[in-house]
C-alpha cells in the first residue's frame, strides 16, 4: 500500500513537473523595462470579433495593439472589432512594456478569446489562443578595467534645487492616441459626443501638474472609449448592393422612384455619415430589401403576362382549311352588305326610270279641252 502511494506521488510531481515545464517552453522572455512583442494569428477569416485577457496586467507598464492584413476595423480597449470583404489571414501583435520593478521570473499569460465570420456574416464559435510573457535576468554588466585616475573631490553640500513633482502622462497620452485612432463614423451619436467631450478634457490635461487629475482624465476618456456603442452597416451595405444590381426596365415607374429615394437615404447614412443609429439602418436596410422584392415580384408577374400573350399569339391551326379563310369575321359581312346595296340600288333606279316614261307620256296630249271656235257652235247655225 505505501508502495502504491509513493508511486501516485511520484505521478503527479512528474505531471505538474511536466505542466510546468509546456507552460515556460514556448514563453516569450523580455527584461524588465524592455519591450515584449506577442502575435496572434488568425487565418481564413473575414472578420474578427473578440477580446483579451492578462493574468497579471500589473507586469506591463502600458500594451499596444496592431494588427496586419486587407482587413478594416480596429482594437482598443482589448476589445477585436474587425471586418473585411475578402478571405485573409490576420495577424494581431500585442506590443507591451515590461515594467522596470518587475521581478525576475515573473510571468503573465495573455489570453486571446475571439470568434471568426465568414463569407455570409455569420460567426464561428468562440476560440481561444494564449501565449505567456516571462521576465528573466538582465546580462551581467562587462567589468571595467581599474583606473588610475585621481580621486574626485565631492562638492561642499549644497541645498538640493526645488524641483516640481514629475507628472505621468503615460497613460493619459495612451488612451488620447486610441480615441485619435477610432473612426467617428463607426459609432452612434451619443455614445461618441462622450469620447469627443473626454478627449478634448484629456488633451488639456497635458498640461496639468496634477497626477490625480491627469488619471482621473486617463481613467473617463478609457471610459467613455469602453462605452462606444458601434454601428454595423453590414445589412444595409448589402440591402444597397442587392438594390444597385437591378435594372430601370424591370420595375414599374412608382417602384423605382421609392427605390431611388431609399438608396439617396442610405447614401447619407454611408457616405455622408447621417443618422448613426443602429435601428435607422436596420430599418432603412429592411425597406430598402422589401422594395427589391416587390420589384422582383411585379418584374416576375409582367414577364409570365407577357409569355402567355406570346403563347396565344403565335398558336398555329392544326388543320389548314381548303376553302378561302379569313380569321376576321367582318371580312365576310362586307361583301353580303355590298351585294344588298347594290340591289336596292337597281330597285330604286327601274322605278325611277317607269315614272320618268309615264310623265313623258302625260305630257305628249295637246287635245284642248274646250272648243272656244264659236263658228263651229249648232246654235250660230239655226239663227
């Protein structure tokens, strides 16, 4: 039994032997007071959303961020926004300073938890890489060889000069080169009145002799940055870019006029930088989409309108006829209609004709009705 336990105790200092060693193989070693550089690498990626962590913060005296790559966005904060519109690798560096009364040996592990998207926008689960930061030794300094030089005579003890406290402006010129860096365009109106409001107090603060007001200008301006509240336009770059692929010919006049409308607004939300707000996007990019589709649809309706007109057009008899055809009905009315006419004409003109004779004959009898010769009178005679 003691046996058995000596060897579970042996196990386990032989794996937290092992832990120890896989934790300082691989860590990056810098002195104190110098400089440290950590990359991360995320491959295959269109954008990048994440944060990072440190188990012991105290051990750097102040941390940069840059990253590398056809790639938009930025980091501060330790907080990852970035986006692109094509497949690349990034590389994100961590730049820290070790400070100068770190203690040898002392390490602090950097934690990078970060999720990826893709082509469609959608994101990946979350994901983690860290690397750890170790402090060793400075070199031995290199020995001077003694000199002969004569002794040098201190001067008489004076007063020391009065000099004014040494200001620490580190962090408070750090946090001013991040809120210089971020892109105004990018965050809701409220949420960055609040960084230009600290930032202006920061850079006044440059020149205060005060290290609590100088933190305290450090500590709001860091602050109001945490606080930015970003815009996404990628939904209504889409909407837009789904818009600008159609063609004038397939929509109706109304439809195409809303639409130009639409797009003149995303144009002063995306170019010009109005309304930064969140819902105004969503909801311009939701009607922006709701007219495309209607669009579509009035387009899809018009064509399968215009297929069937074209269908009923060109069907052909199956059956040619032998007798003289004609597909217009009136064709054949109008002949019956000429030949009536013609009729009634010839009626019209016999009849004419037969009362024109009989009224020249009328006119032919010049017998006088009354004999006005009085000679001719029986009653001259017997007188």
């Amino acid at each position: 039994m003691k046996t058995l336990r000596k060897i579970i105790v042996c196990l386990l200092v032989l794996a937290i032997t092992a832990a120890m060693s896989v934790t300082v193989y691989g860590a990056i070693e810098a002195e104190a007071g110098k400089s440290v550089t950590v990359t991360f690498t995320v491959e295959d990626v269109y954008g990048v959303d994440g944060y990072f962590e440190f188990s012991n913060r105290s051990l750097f005296k102040s941390i940069k961020y840059s990253y590398s790559g056809k790639i938009s966005g930025d980091i501060s904060n330790d907080k990852i926004f970035l986006y692109g519109s094509n497949e690349v690798d990034v590389k994100i560096t961590v730049t820290a300073s070790i400070a100068k009364n770190a203690k040898v040996g002392s390490s602090c592990d950097i934690k990078l938890t970060y999720e990826k998207s893709d082509v469609n926008g959608s994101m990946s689960d979350w994901m983690e890489m860290t690397k750890t930061v170790k402090v060793k030794a400075a070199p031995p300094p290199d020995t001077e060889p003694p000199t002969t030089a004569a002794p040098v005579t201190e001067p008489p003890e004076t007063e020391p000069p009065v000099t004014e406290p040494k200001i620490d402006y580190t962090e408070l010129l750090r946090q001013i080169e991040i809120a210089t860096s971020l892109v105004e365009f990018d965050y809701t109106t409220e949420s960055w009145a609040r960084v230009a409001a600290a930032l202006e107090k920061a850079k006044e603060l440059l020149e205060s002799k005060s290290q609590s007001e100088v933190d305290n200008g450090a500590r709001e301006l860091a602050d109001a940055i945490s606080a930015l509240v970003r815009v996404n336009y990628g939904a209504l770059r889409k909407a837009v870019e789904r818009a600008k692929g159609l063609d004038e010919a397939c929509a109706h006049g109304n439809l195409w006029f809303k639409l130009t409308g639409l797009l003149a607004q995303a144009d002063k939300i995306l170019v010009e930088g109005e309304e930064r707000d969140q819902a105004k996007a969503d909801e311009l990019a939701a009607k922006i989409n709701e007219t495309v589709d209607e669009i579509l649809r009035d387009y899809a309706n018009h064509s399968k309108e215009t297929q069937i007109v074209k269908e009923f057009i060109t069907v052909e008899v199956p059956i040619e006829p032998t007798d003289p055809y004609c597909n217009i009905p009136m064709h054949k009315v109008w002949p019956v209609l000429f030949f009536i006419a013609l009729g009634i004409i010839l009626i019209l003109t016999a009849l004419y004709f037969i009362f024109f004779m009989k009224r020249r004959t009328n006119r032919k009898d010049d017998m006088p009705i009354v004999d006005y010769d009085i000679a001719d009178d029986d009653v001259t005679k017997e007188l």
